[in-house]
C-alpha cells in the first residue's frame, strides 16, 4: 500500500494555526459515456450560452500565458519561500525565452519572501482592474496579492511601474477561485476565509489592491471550503460557485451557490462530495457542468488508495440537476485500467483542444504506475478527453506520459507527471493547449532533485499532438532547481 502524508490531519493542524496549506485544485466537466450509471431527469430548455473564463493574457497580445507554481522552492534562504513562473504565449506557442519569474522578493512586490509562505501556490488570472488585460491574482503566506498586466508590457513591467497590491482584511486563505458572480463584466475573487464563510471580493479592484466591495456566503460546515470552484452553471452569463468540504477523515457535501445581478445567493445547494471539480459545457447545450472527483466511500484518507472516479453533474437554468453520469479508467473508450492508488482526476482543467465548440477534460492521474516495476511507479499520466453532443465521453480519448511520443523526458519513478494541468491557446489558433506538470520530475545533478518541470502540447483539429511540444524545468526559466516543485499547480 502506498504510503504518503496523512492530508487530513496536516489540513486540521493548517486550519487550527491559521497556516497555508497546499491545495492544488483546478475545475472541470464531463458528461454520459457508454457503460456509465446515468439518471436521467428533466431537461431545462437550452440558455444562449454558458459563460466561458477568459483566457490569461497578460499584456495583450492575443495569446494565452502559462503560469506555474513551484511553492517549495527557497528563496533568499528561506525554505519553501515560493515562487511562480510564466511562460508568455506567441506564434509558436508557450515560449521559454520570452519568460517571467515571480517571488515575494521580486521588486515590485508587496512583502518578503518567508518561511513556508508558498507564493503563488493558488492563483487566478482575470482582469481584475478593469483596463482590458488580464491581471494575476495570487496567494502568500495567507495573503492575497495582485500584479498588474498592462497592454504590450509584461507583469513585472507593470509591477514595477505601479506596484504590486496587496488585497486588505484577507489572511490566512488557502483557496481562491475567480470569476464575475454578479454579471457586471468585472472579475471578482471568491476566498475562503478564517471561519466557515468564504469571502467574495467583487471588482473593479483599486490599484490599492481594495475591491470594489465584499460580501460573504455561508456554505453551511464547520470549516471553511478546501477548494472554491467558479463557472457558469446556469447558462445566465453570471458565475456560479461550488465549494468542496471536509472535516477530520470524512468529507462533507459540496455546496452550489448560484450567481445573480446582486452577487451569490446566500443559499446553497448541497450537491456531491468531492475533492475537486472544474465547470464547463461538455456537451454544448448552453449549460455549464460540474465534473467531480468523488471521494471514495466519503474517506478523505482512502483517496491516496483510490483509483479515481469522475462524476458529472449536468447544468440546467437551475442549476445542477438529476442528470448525472461517471467515468473511470475502466469506462468504454478511456485509456488504462482502474488501479490502486492511481487517482484518476487528482487534478482537473477544461478547454476545447479541437477547437469544435465542445469543453474538453484534461484529467491528470499523477500516481498512474507506467509499465512494470518500481522504475515506473507513480511516474503520472494524463488521460485527455472529449467533450461532444453526448458529453465526455472515452470517445476519442488519448493518454499522455513522458513515455508517449514526441514527448520530451523519460518514464522515471515518482516525476508524478500530471499533478497539475490547464487549458489555454497558447498560439492563438482556435485551439487550447495542454500544460502538463510533473511536480516530482528531478533536474539534472544530485541538487536538482524535485526540480519539477512543465510540458505544453498544441491542440490541433484533430485534438493534441507532441508536434511542437515545449518543455522546460525551473533552470531553462532560471530559477532555483532543488525541491522547488515546479508544475505543482497552475493559475485557473
């Protein structure tokens, strides 16, 4: 059996002392597959067209940036201090020359780099100032700081000539998720805070880093969420909110808070238990859906055991309805094979690889085991899937491991490939891309052990390819390599 760290009891301690803790989520949807339990239930009359997130670009030019986490590195002596990077997007997609590396101790920056502060291990990109380029919205030792992009300048050019913010009366946050949940064309944030409520933060934003005003809902639990997942469910044009709970061992309901002109509705609908989940329209009916990672038996601790099972929820005017379906590896179509402890859908991201109007789901299975023995165990896969005009199905489906070809690196033990992934069109061409991380993946020489490094691969019409494929690690970047972890999660 596979032994790894209790989450449970470390997310306990983190929220009895007020520490950040990790958590890597991302959001996505699926939908009915052959072989799949499904419930079918009433059908809403289809809404002009579920709100999609805008892609993250910085200073304007039409591309979408990457932007990854590598929360354990040390910065300025101070372990785990974190840092991010971002690959600027261009003709030939993510770019590795045309780059940004961001930490608390970069100019321009509110604060200081410390001790387990983890900077940038949660981050959102949207416009939160309302200047028509996207900004990144991200996460330090507790606090929620914003740097500002700017039309043909890069986030540090902005950064520097305006100054990075620092958003006040937050701390201790350790989800973020962002979104507009009142329709008025400006980009909010949803936090979770230091009780049960989460805390909404609607823009415009000031460059003081001051919302335009606050809010809160109360999803019902004892704690605060462990992920806050933002997307449009009801095809309203308006964000919905899903929260995802625990206490102790056992996980508790998620909660669905439904978006409106005057913001989120204070109260929620109960929906499954889940670990994480992303929003988006597989099937094109003008509704978003939710797509879950279920947690088995309700035990936080046997997820590390589990091999992993998604849950659709589809999206009607109202919200999530009766229509439900699940998908596995062991489903009709999807590559690989249920197993244990190869936690299918760890980590979740959505976009339209194919470029046909239909969401995608990237599903990352970090701890798939690649051939036989210990040289391929926990080396990670990620299993693509397609959305369609009967949903996400294994239709189509194509895995993905360093092993595939075309892709740069090797099958290597624990490189954990697919601890996170994202969705974005990289090369502007009407088709999103694929970044992959592998937060285990080791640099080269004893000292980069755990580097971990990133992989881009192009969306085509025919859906991804390694043609064309980008990798890089913190060094190509140039950041620091050891234990740094790069790839552990990437800004939704």
């Amino acid at each position: 059996m596979r032994q790894r760290t209790n989450a449970s009891a470390i997310r306990t301690v983190a929220r009895a002392i007020g520490v950040s803790a990790l958590v890597a989520g991302t959001t996505f949807a699926a939908v009915a597959q052959a072989g799949a339990v499904q419930h079918e239930g009433e059908t809403a009359a289809p809404a002009a067209k579920a709100a999609k997130a805008p892609k993250a670009d910085f200073n304007g030019d039409g591309y979408a940036d990457t932007v990854s986490s590598a929360p354990k590195a040390t910065v300025g002596g101070k372990e785990e201090a974190g840092y991010v990077t971002v690959s600027y997007g261009s003709a030939k997609g993510a770019s590795t020359t045309h780059r940004q590396l961001f930490s608390a101790n970069t100019a321009g920056v509110p604060g200081d780099a410390s001790v387990n502060g983890r900077f940038g291990e949660q981050s959102a990109a949207r416009d939160f100032d309302g200047d028509g380029t996207t900004d990144l919205a991200l996460t330090d030792d507790g606090k929620v700081l914003i740097l500002w992009g700017a039309k043909g300048q890069t986030l540090k050019a902005a950064a520097a000539d305006d100054g990075g913010a620092e958003v006040p009366g937050v701390d201790s946050v350790r989800t973020l998720a962002a979104g507009d949940f009142n329709g008025d064309g400006k980009a909010d944030l949803a936090v979770d805070g230091n009780d049960s409520g989460v805390d909404l933060l609607y823009g415009g934003f000031g460059r003081d880093g001051k919302p335009a005003k606050t809010g809160k809902v109360e999803p019902g639990h004892d704690f605060g969420p462990d992920k806050v997942i933002a997307g449009d469910v009801t095809g309203d044009g308006i964000d919905d909110l899903v929260t995802t709970h625990s206490f102790e061992e056992m996980s508790e309901k998620s909660a669905f808070f439904k978006g409106s002109k005057d913001g989120l509705v204070s109260k929620p609908k109960a929906i499954d238990d889940a670990e994480t989940g992303v929003i988006a329209d597989v099937n094109k009916d003008g509704f978003g859906d939710i797509v879950l990672r279920t947690v088995p038996g309700g035990v936080v601790e046997n997820l590390p055991y589990d091999h992993g099972t998604l849950k659709v929820l589809y999206g009607t005017a109202d919200g999530p309805g009766t229509k439900t379906s699940t998908l596995t590896q062991n489903s009709a179509g999807v590559p690989g094979a249920n197993e244990e402890g190869d936690e299918f859908g760890k980590s979740l991201a959505a976009g339209d690889v194919n470029g046909d109007g239909y969401a995608d789901i990237a599903v990352g299975a970090p701890y798939e085991d690649i051939g036989s023995g210990a040289a391929g165990k926990d080396a990670g896969a990620v299993v693509q899937l397609l959305g369609g005009k009967d949903g996400l199905t294994g239709a189509g489906a194509k895995n993905w491991d360093q092993g595939s070809e075309g892709v740069p690196g090797a099958v290597e033990a624990e490189d954990r490939f697919g601890s996170a992934v994202s969705l974005g069109d990289t090369d502007n061409d009407g088709h999103d891309d694929l970044a992959i991380g592998a937060d285990g993946e080791d640099g080269a020489g004893a000292a980069a052990k755990d580097a971990g490094s990133v992989w881009v691969l192009r969306g085509t019409t025919s859906g991804l390819t390694s043609k064309g494929v980008v990798s890089y690690g913190p060094k190509t970047l140039g950041g620091p390599e050891g234990n740094a972890a790069l790839g552990t999660s990437f800004a939704r």
